[in-house]
C-alpha cells in the first residue's frame, strides 16, 4: 500500500511538472538577449511547478496557495557568518532583524533601512538574511531588515504602515545602534522598492527625525495606475514577473474583485480628470524614445467605468503610488539611486520616476541592467543557478551606498 502510494505521487509530480514545462513553452517569452537562457528556462519551470502545485493544493482544500509558498520559502538556508551579529527584535509588533559588524569601528557606522520585495507576500527575513548579511560586510553599516505584515492575513495598507513605523522607530534609536544620523539610507527591491519611495516621501518635513541621506530603488513598483506602459506591453510574458503574476499580486493585496481585471488593465478606472492632472507623469511620452519599440500603441485609459473607479480609487493613493506625490515633497526628497532591468515588466516604473525626481531637482543616479530581469538581484549567490546581472545590480548598489 506504501509503495503504491508513493509510485501514485510520483506520477503525480511528474505530471504536474510536465504541465509546469508545457505552460513555460506555451506562454513564456525568454529575451534573446539573456544570459544562460537554459537556466533561466529550467527555474522558470520549477516557478511555475511551485505555483501549480499550490493552485492545485488550494482547490483540493489542503492548503491555501499563499500558505503553501510561504512554507516552503520557510525553507530557505541561512549562512550564518562570524563576522556578524545578528539580532531579531520587535518594534511593537513588527518583526525586523539587525546586522551589525562585530569589527571594531572608529565611530558610529552608515545606516541601511532595508524593504524586502516579494510582491506582499513572501520576501520574508529569512529570504533575504544572506543578501542583507552580503550588503552589510561590503559596505560596513548597520542594517535592519523589515518584516511586515503579508498576505493572506494583512492587506493594504499594512506593508506601508510597518515600514514607516519601523523607520521612525530606527531613526529614533540610530546612536543605540551605533548609526550615523547623517548616513542613513533606505533600500528595497521590487514592492519593497516602491514602499522606500513612499516611506522617504512621508518622512520629508520631519524635523524630529534624521534625514534620510539616500533612497536606493531596486526595479520597483511606483505607481499601480497605468499598466499599458511600453515595458508592460513589452515584458508581459517574461518570467519571472508576467502580467499576469503581477496583476494577481496586485488584486490580493489590494482587496480588488476580479471582475474588474480589463477595467482595471485598460485604466477605465481612472476618473477623467484625475487622468488630465496625472498624465504628465505617466504618459509612456516621458519614457525615452529608445525604450518604445516599434508598434507600440496603446489605448489608455479606456472609457471612463464610474463602478470601477468607485470600487478601485484607492490605487490612486499616494502611498501605493509614489509617483503621485505633490511637487513641494518630491523636491524635498534625498539623493536616489534607481536601479532598472530591460526584460523587467516594472522598468518603466523606475524610468518615470527618475524624470519626476530629476524633473523637481533631485540627484539622480540611474543603473540600467540590459541583460536583467525582475528577481534577479536573488540569485546573486546562487551559484548553480547565478546569473551575471544579479552581481552587476549588488555591486553597484554596494559601490552607491559606500559613496555616502
């Protein structure tokens, strides 16, 4: 009977890998301008495996999908290091995790306030314990990594609430940690990267806190609004960040029905008159020229679905679209660091909001990564499965931040 079983769920698995190669071949759009192109097409496979097998879990009643990958990014490998202490606290109910240099220092150290990415809900402390540990010894600051609260128990706006709680409550300590006020940076990858944008813009104006000396954005999401961009239109299949993916991310947490996928994709959502004052920052006119490729036409926004725009206005919130914000606060903001990939549907977030800083004054450094895509900065000590532009995005994120 044991044997049996096990043969059943070996079939099983198979199976459902075999579909997993199936829905790669069918529906993924690999650039042929990546590198190890294999690679990239073998651990889109076991994405998609991973994402079958908790769809499947789901409908059978075993396991809500979210739970079922949460566990198993439960089972990542942390590489502990000598050279670090690291301490789990709370700050309130937030969880967050300290690294500090064990090393002697001269005087009080640069500061990293790091966001995780995951699209709300993975990117868990553990998952990003080894880049944070990375980032720490090769720039010498103290870091402290954030836990928010995620999906399937926390929706918007609690991703925004924690960091921002957590940063006034670490901006607050900086010399019990041993932190420079004057060298503080906020980072973040993806959805982290989008909320170090709108925690540096809600912290403009306090002068009971330190400033914040530098913002570093890592291919992040900075406006939920207008998703017929060229990269959208362009990058919609590319793993490991589809269209799709995306939009189903985005729905969870946001609380969005379903049944205003199209309205919500071809912007029919957005009142007329939010679009006039908006449209100078999201029009696909402020992307360079080079980025447009040929046949690009969309029709955006679509017509006016007043439903839509009742149920869905909070898209429109500021502090899920950094991009948004006033002029008066953008010109107040630190020096950025905008890290965008090619083959990335969220490179056109990052281009947008370099004009809008740089537009209102603010220094700007811009990395591009041509043969990047979204998630790669994860793979950077991934040796069998490492690709050359995870190491390009840390290191220039490290040489950025050693230059403050």
């Amino acid at each position: 009977m044991l044997i049996l079983g096990l043969v059943l769920l070996s079939s099983f698995s198979v199976g459902v890998f075999i579909w997993a190669v199936l829905q790669h071949f069918l529906t993924a759009d690999v650039p042929s301008a990546l590198q190890h192109p294999t690679k990239f097409r073998f651990l889109h496979c076991i994405f998609l495996y991973v994402l079958t097998l908790a769809e499947i879990f789901e409908k059978l009643g075993i396991c809500s999908m979210l739970r079922f990958l949460q566990l198993l990014e439960g089972s990542v490998r942390i590489k502990k290091d000598a050279r670090l202490m690291v301490t789990d606290l709370y700050f309130g109910t937030i969880p967050v995790r300290l690294f500090q240099p064990k090393a002697a220092s001269s005087g009080p150290r640069r500061g990293i306030l790091f966001f995780p990415g995951g699209s709300g809900f993975v990117g868990s402390l553990d998952s990003y314990h080894n880049l944070c540990s990375f980032l720490v010894l090769e720039t010498d600051s103290v870091l402290l990594s954030v836990g928010y609260r995620k999906l399937p128990d926390h929706h918007y706006p609690s991703i925004f609430q924690d960091c921002l709680n957590a940063s006034i409550h670490f901006l607050k300590a900086l010399k019990t940690f041993g932190v420079d006020p004057a060298r503080v940076v906020i980072c973040g990858d993806s959805i982290g990267g989008g909320y170090v944008a709108c925690v540096t813009q809600a912290l403009v104006g306090r002068s009971d806190l330190p400033q914040i000396r530098a913002q570093v954005l890592i291919y992040a999401v900075t406006q939920l609004i207008n998703f017929q961009l060229p990269s959208y239109w362009q990058n919609r299949n590319v793993p490991f960040l589809s269209q799709e993916f995306m939009m189903m991310c985005m729905f969870k947490y946001m609380v969005i029905d379903v049944h205003w996928w199209d309205a919500i994709l071809n912007g029919a959502f957005i009142l007329p008159e939010v679009w006039k004052k908006y449209r100078k920052w999201l029009s696909p006119d402020n992307i360079p020229r080079r980025f447009r490729k040929p046949g690009y036409q969309p029709l955006f926004p679509g017509p006016f679905n007043e439903a839509a725009y009742l149920e869905n206005k909070h898209l429109l919130d500021v502090a899920n679209a950094p991009l948004l914000r006033d002029d008066e606060t953008i010109a107040q903001l630190p020096a950025a660091f905008l890290v965008s990939c090619e083959h990335d549907i969220l490179r056109d977030d990052t281009l947008l909001y370099m004009k809008r800083l740089e537009d209102q004054g603010v220094p700007v450094t811009w990395y591009h990564v041509e043969d990047g895509f979204h998630g790669s900065l994860m793979f950077f000590d991934k040796k069998l499965f490492f690709f050359p532009c995870s190491l390009k995005i840390i290191n220039s994120v490290i040489s950025y931040i050693k230059s403050i």
